[in-house]
C-alpha cells in the first residue's frame, strides 16, 4: 500500500511540474512560482495598517486566492494540490527603536492528496533509491554467479 501510495504521488509531482512548465505564462499572470520539486507558492503582501484577519484583510485574501485557484482549475491541476497558508509576520530592527514589520501571506501548493500523510519525502525517496541498487545489484550478482560458474 505505502508503494502504491509513493508511486501515485509521485506521479502527480510530475503532472504539476510538466502542467507548470507548459503553461508557465498563465502561472506567472497571477505570480505563482514553482520549484523543481513541483511545489507551487506565492508571497501576497498586504497592508500594514489592516489588522492581521479584519474583514478588508479576508476581502484581499480571497480576491488574490480566487486568480490563483481560477489559474488552477483552468489547467485542471487542482484535485492534485494540497493548499497550505501561512501568515508572515517578520520584524526587521532598524536602529534600536525602530522596527519595520513584513506583512504578508506565504501561499504554497504542494502535489499531494493531503498534507498531512506525505508519501514522497527525502527519506522516502533515498529508501526507494537504496532498495533500487539493492535490487539490481543482487539481479547482476545473480547473473554474474550463474555464468561465471
């Protein structure tokens, strides 16, 4: 089941990654990036003197969240991605006294069915890649001991 579950998911990393790559334009209309592992995010600002959840601060937020799942569903990419938003709230010190804040939201889509139980992992995927050399080397082992004696 794991197997199946690595394999399924990997396949919807490639299928957002060649989507993205084909339509890279339309993507790049609503400033979605994506990196090579697939994951697409975005960085939306907003204004500092909105208070971090007001109502005008959700009116923005899902202004923005609308051209971006509009450009997803366009491409029929959105049964495959997970949806993760996170709030940013940085400070930079100046000087002593003065302290500038970033305000904004980290969006990122990540190919997965749910965030939650991710099958394709660093750790996965090098345990995919040991047991692949483990396999064909006992495959050319095998070869090798059965002609050679």
């Amino acid at each position: 089941m794991w197997l199946k579950n690595f394999f399924n998911e990997l396949k919807a990393w490639h299928i957002v990654r060649k989507v993205y790559k084909h339509n890279k334009k339309d993507f790049e209309l609503v400033n979605l990036k994506c990196g090579w592992t697939g994951k697409m995010f975005r960085v939306i600002n907003r204004d500092p003197e909105v208070a971090l959840g007001s109502e005008e601060d959700e009116a923005y937020l899902h202004k923005e969240l609308a051209e971006m799942w509009g450009i997803i569903w366009k491409h029929n990419i959105a049964d495959i991605l997970a949806y993760e938003l996170i709030p940013l709230e940085s400070e930079n010190r100046i000087n002593e006294k003065e302290v500038e804040y970033e305000h904004g939201y980290l969006v990122m889509f990540t190919p997965a069915w749910n965030l939650d139980k991710q099958y394709v992992t660093w750790k996965s995927v090098t345990m995919m890649i040991l047991l692949g050399l483990g396999l064909v080397g006992g495959i050319v082992y095998t070869i090798l001991n059965y002609f050679l004696l």
